[in-house]
C-alpha cells in the first residue's frame, strides 16, 4: 500500500482541524475589471472541507483563466445534518452577490463548483428542494461537478450519508436528499466528470444523474475518465488533465 506524502497528512490534517464554521475566502483578480464568477465547494465526506486538493488549486487556476473565485468552507462533522451545508453554500451565494460592485463581480451565469461531497453540496443547489429556487437566489449558469456524491441511497458513499442525514434516515428524507430524485426541467446546465475506477464514490451515482439530466433535457457534458480513481482535483498529469478548461469552456458557454 503506497504511503500517502508527508505534505498530504499536513493538509489533511489542517483541513480536518481548521474551526468548523463558515467562511468564505475570495479569490479576487484585481486588475478593476468585472470578471465572472466561479464559487468552489471542495469536498469531504461532511467530515472536512478539503481545500488544499479541491478548493484553493481550483480558485487559482481559475484566476489565471481569468475568473474570480470563491471557495465556501461549509459545516461539517456534528455541523453537517442537513441542511446547514446548503445553509452555508445559500449565505455564500447571497453575499458575494451583495459584494458585486465592491468586487468588480461581472455575476451574469455564475457558476457553482463542486467535489465529491462538495459535489452533493453544490449539486443540491440545482435543485428545486434544496437549492436556489428555496433560497429566492438567482440561478447558476453551470453547475461543474466533480466525482460527486449524488445518492443518499443505496449506492451512496457511507461516510457523507451518516454526516449529512444520518445512517437510519427515513426513505422520505433519502429522496429529499439524493439529487438523481429532485432533477426538475429547472436544474442548471451540468459539467459532469468522474474516474471509473473511483473507490470511494462508486461511479454508479453519476450514471444516474447523468440519466436524469439527460431525461429532463439539461444541458449537460459528461466525461469519464479510465483508470482514474478519487480525490484527484484537477488531476494534472492523470488521463483526465484537461478537464477543468473543457468545464470552464461549458460554463461560459452557458452563461
């Protein structure tokens, strides 16, 4: 069994450990020009915000395409039953619209980003139940999806499940919580990729909500990479490299 690097267990341990409450860190490119807006909700489990690998190397790499970022530090462990984290992603949301002209924020299509269990998070903004349309906030131009977790059900990966709802949930909460059940005609336009030999998410949850976007008509591009397992951010040097310009080319495409 490889051993994972001594800098990976000290990022891990600052993610895990960092207070666990709100916050939100802007990643600004300040050159007094509108630029669009990507917010980045880095993945987890619902047990910690995992910035070093899904959060800060998204905000940076989107700043040098040109776009501000935002990455959301959401609750998590004993915070994280539902739904604080949409809470936390619905607050992030209002205030960087209310931070618009202060921050040069060109907010047209905004896009909302997000990874593994931050991929749940961010995809639950899509929809109806869980997401911008119960907050009264405007709708995402894209939604750029990670590996995520998309079920609370059967196939669903553990770990975010007991953090988020809980391991005995009623049948009626698990569908109020899984995304692949509350797709409506409404969802934002979709950027999907995952690795099929992903061992922590099985990649059965993004074949169903592929289907379900595909179904209700959502514009949407979905990628599966070979040979690619789990948590590996943006993936450099993996046969996925690439992937984040062809999302960041769907989203404002879409905007």
């Amino acid at each position: 069994m490889m051993k994972r690097p001594l800098d990976m267990k000290i990022r891990e341990f600052f993610d895990t450990y960092r207070k666990n409450e709100y916050a939100l860190k802007p990643y600004l490119i300040k050159d007094g020009k509108p630029h669009p807006v990507a917010i980045v909700c880095p993945g987890g489990g619902y047990r910690r915000v995992c910035n070093f690998i899904e959060g800060y190397p998204f905000a940076k790499k989107l700043n040098k395409m040109g776009c501000h970022a935002f990455v959301v530090y959401y609750r998590v462990r004993n915070l994280a039953p539902y739904p604080s984290p949409q809470d936390d992603l619905a607050r992030a949301v209002r205030e960087i619209h209310a931070k618009a002209e202060e921050w040069n924020l060109d907010l047209r299509g905004y896009s909302v980003w997000g990874s593994s269990a931050g991929g749940h998070l961010a995809g639950s903004f899509g929809t109806d139940a869980m997401g911008y349309p119960k907050y009264a906030l405007p709708k995402p131009g894209a939604l750029i999806l990670t590996y995520p977790v998309v079920t609370m059900g059967d196939k669903t990966h553990a770990g975010s499940r007991n953090y988020h709802i809980g391991a005995y949930a009623s049948q009626e909460y698990i569908d109020l919580t899984s995304i692949e059940k509350q797709i409506t005609p409404n969802y934002p336009p979709t950027f999907l990729w995952w690795g099929d030999q992903d061992e922590t998410v099985d990649p059965v949850n993004s074949h169903m909500l592929r289907e379900e976007l595909e179904r209700n008509g959502i514009p949407c591009l979905c990628r599966e990479y070979k040979g690619v397992n789990h948590g590996v951010g943006i993936g450099k040097g993996l046969p996925c490299e690439g992937w984040f310009e062809e999302a960041v080319q769907f989203w404002l495409e879409h905007r």
